[in-house]
C-alpha cells in the first residue's frame, strides 16, 4: 500500500535536486546527531534521526515515487515539498496587493547563551506590534497590518553571533513604514538602529514570496567580498544546531490581518493494489536510491568536486 499522489521522476533536473538536498541532510544529520546527544537532548537527537532517514525507502510506481516524509522544519528534503505548498497557498493573495512591500526587521546580533532569549523577543515584539494595530483597527481608529511574516537567523563566525530577524511582506508602503517605525520604537538605539531595516517595493511577488519562504537557517556561511583572511566557505553544524534549538516553538512562516482561501485539497490517494512496482533503498555512499533486485540508481546523481569537498572537509563543528 501506498499513499499520497507521489512525485515523478521523470524529470532529472527535480530529481538530481532531491538527490542532491538527500545527501546534504543526511551529512548534516551524522553531526547534529553527535551535538544533540552530547548535550543530553534526546528528544532533538530522535528528530535529527527521522531526518537522517527521511525518504530512505522508495516505492516506484507507474514513473512515480512514493515515501514517508519526517516534515521536519530542518529537513532540506522535505522545505522544498514545503516551499512549493507555501508558494501555491500564499501567492494568489499577494498577487492581489496593489502595493507590496518586503521589508526586514532586525535587532543587534547576540553570542549563543543569549540567542534562544533574543529569539523569543524577537517574535513577541512583532507580536505585540501587531496587536496594536489590530486593536486600532477594531476601533475604528487606524488600519490594520496586512501581511506574511518569516523568522530567520544569521551566524556571523567571525564575531561568533547570532543575528536573528525577520523577513515580511506586506500590502503596501505604508504598512511597511508602520512596522519599521513601531520597530525602532520598541527596541530603542541599544537595541537596533535605522540603516539596519530594509524596505523596498515588490517587483516581482513570486520571487519576494519565495525569499522569504526560505529555510530559517543558512548553513553555509560565505565571507564577504572584501574577507582580506579570504575565508573559504564553510557549514557551522554547531551555530546550525543553536538555532534549531532557539526556533523551536516558535512558528517560522506566519500570516497575518488576513485569512487564506479554503483549501480544497483532495484526499490523500491511497494505493492498495499494486502491480509492476520497484523498491529502492537510499545509499549515502552511492549519493542515490539504489534499487533493491536490480542494482540500479535512480538518478545517478553525482556529488559535484565543490559540494564534495565542503561535506567532507568543510564541516565546522566546534564554533557557536
């Protein structure tokens, strides 16, 4: 038996993509596994270890795969199912704002022992912000905030911080100008400053809606153009791990003054009766599924020399 529409493979450009998001979770899970252990948060390590075997067995069936998904927030195979559902979801209101706008809220980056407080603020504070408009605009007495709002968090391994901040769209100029204002407001100059909020007019909804559905975390740190020491690139697993923990409980993607259309998402298909399918079995080594009769890959993905040697040489797991 299996179930849900499954996903074609077809297509090798989608599924060397899933192949490669596979590998780079599956590294990255090893290492987390080995923190979260360490520090005796067993529950997280659990998690970590349904990520690690997410999607490892396939059915193949009829040119499409089925598998069971661990809908982990950190799962890189499992954002980019999550991505496209956002996307679909969310997208036909934004493309009814006459006047959108991203904007970035941000607030002073902090060393790891404060990261999970900062965090915590960080979202009451957009929280507290909202609700006072909301309460103005059931009043009668100001507009209401209009919106889509993404939690994200930087780390800067040079200075060894944590930037932690928000990404929203909202449906026009003025909203944004409300929220940047209220913002410095609340967090005084100790906290925050102007030049570090960004706004700008959507151009393009698609891809602003995208930017800000992306994973909360960046993985790989890139040094700035004018890095005069020309640090390569590098995955700070630790600094990874530290913000997993300080996201937790808290809701990543979040809409706000606005409720989204009824889903009318069909029933799950559920195949019972199967006929001419193929089992196959994920391979760390082999970087793909490996059917379990015949031998065969199913994208024959290969890791590209760059990506190689980043999870190999490349993985730091001291700094945080």
């Amino acid at each position: 038996m299996i179930k849900g529409k499954g996903s074609e493979i077809t297509d090798p450009e989608v599924v060397n993509s899933r192949s490669q998001r596979k590998v780079i979770t599956s590294v990255l899970m090893m290492k987390l596994i080995k923190i979260a252990k360490k520090k005796m948060n067993l529950k997280l390590a659990q998690s970590f270890r349904n990520t690690y075997y997410c999607l490892t067995k396939l059915v193949i069936f009829e040119g499409k795969m089925y598998g069971d998904y661990c809908k982990n927030r950190f799962c890189t195979v499992c954002s980019g199912y999550r991505k496209a559902y956002l996307i679909n979801r969310y997208l036909p209101v934004v493309q009814k704002w006459e006047d959108p706008y991203f904007v970035t809220l941000t607030v002073k980056s902090v060393p790891a022992k404060r990261l999970n407080i900062m965090v915590d603020k960080v979202n009451k504070g957009f929280k507290r912000i909202n609700n006072k408009y909301a309460r103005r605009h059931q009043r009668g007495t100001g507009q209401k905030l209009v919106g889509i709002r993404t939690s994200e968090c930087n780390y800067n391994p040079i200075k060894k911080t944590y930037n932690p901040h928000l990404h929203i769209l909202v449906a026009n100029r003025q909203m944004a100008e409300i929220l940047v204002e209220e913002w410095l407001q609340l967090w005084g100059n100790k906290f925050t400053s102007r030049h570090a909020q960004f706004i700008r007019k959507v151009e393009d909804s698609e891809r602003d809606l995208i930017e800000i559905i992306k994973y909360n975390t960046k993985i790989f740190t890139k040094p700035k153009k004018d890095d005069k020491k020309n640090n390569p690139i590098k995955i700070y697993v630790k600094a990874m791990y530290n913000i997993i923990v300080a996201m937790k409980g808290h809701r990543i993607i979040n809409r706000f003054g606005f409720n989204l259309p009824k889903n009318n998402k069909s029933k799950e298909n559920v195949i019972t009766s199967l006929t001419s399918y193929d089992k196959s079995k994920y391979s760390l080594k082999d970087t793909d599924w490996v059917n379990e009769e015949t031998g065969e890959f199913l994208s024959n993905y290969k890791l590209d020399p760059e990506l190689k040697d980043l999870l190999k040489n490349k993985i730091n797991t001291s700094l945080e």
